[in-house]
C-alpha cells in the first residue's frame, strides 16, 4: 500500500510538471483549446499502472491542481470535461481488449476535444462552437498520437514497477 500512495504522489507531480512545460510553449494556430497534452501522457500511463478508480483520481487531482496554478476556473471546467470524458473513452476502449496504447490514447485525445467542445458550447450558450471541430478533432488526433507512441515505448520499459 506505501508503494502505490508514493507511486501515485510521483504521477502527480509528473503530471505538474508536464503542465508547466506545456505553459511554456507558445503554441498560437488560432484555435482556443489547442494543446500538446503532455500531462495526459501520464493519465494514459496510468491507465494501464493502476486502478481504474486511482487514475480517475489522477487526473482529477491534476486537472485542479494545474488549473489553479497555471490557469483559472474556466480551464479547470474545460479540463475535467476532456479529461473525465476522455479517461472514460479509453478505460472502455481498454477493456474491450481489442486496441493498442497508441489507438486507446489517440480516443482519448479526440473524445477530450469534443468533452471541451461540449462545455464551450454550454458557456457561449451558442453552437457556433461547432464550427472548430475538424480542427480539434485532427489536433486531437496527432496529440493522441504522439501521446500513444510515447505511454507505448514508456509502459515497455516500465514493466518492473507497480
């Protein structure tokens, strides 16, 4: 029990981390939302270390714990939109058994898009929103990508802890 509390503080701080380097780079292509996800690398990690109930916890104690120190209450709505949304997607994808880490994480990148489209749609109080959904999805996608290839070859070596 010791190992996975100690296991668990260090995916968090991973997963501060992550979000600090995100802040730091200056992605600007026009379209609000648009972000690496660096810090999901360690969700999708999770998935797949620990429980399905400590990765839930994960990413919500990561989401507001970023948002209130890298962010405001806005993006900690939006981020737990994507992000409840997005873990959902992949611990089903997961359980089906039939996809890899790469196909599982780059669900997770689309569906958290469309999670944070969903409550920009409800804030604007409009569905004009809509409109950014093909770029979303294709960031969503390349994101979900890179994120898979990396959780893939990390969860390969990582055999050996939890």
């Amino acid at each position: 029990m010791k190992n996975r509390v100690a296991f668990f503080g260090v995916f968090v701080a991973l997963a501060l981390i992550f979000s600090y380097v995100e802040s730091l780079i200056p992605i600007q292509i026009g379209i609000p939302g648009v972000k690496l996800g660096l810090a999901n690398l360690i969700i999708v990690i999770a998935l797949y270390k620990m429980s399905l109930k400590e990765a839930y916890l994960l990413s919500v104690t990561r989401v507001v714990l970023s948002g209130f120190i890298f962010g405001n209450l806005f993006s900690i709505l939006y981020s737990l939109a994507g992000g409840l949304l997005s873990l959902s997607v992949m611990a089903l994808l997961k359980k089906h058994g039939d996809f890899s880490v790469i196909g599982i994480s780059i669900a997770g990148g689309v569906s958290h898009n469309i999670g944070q489209l969903a409550v920009a749609m409800v804030v604007v109080e409009t569905f004009s929103v809509v409109y950014y959904i093909p770029v979303l999805l294709i960031a969503g996608l390349i994101t979900g990508l890179l994120i898979g290839i990396t959780a893939d070859e990390m969860l390969r070596r990582l055999t050996n802890i939890m």
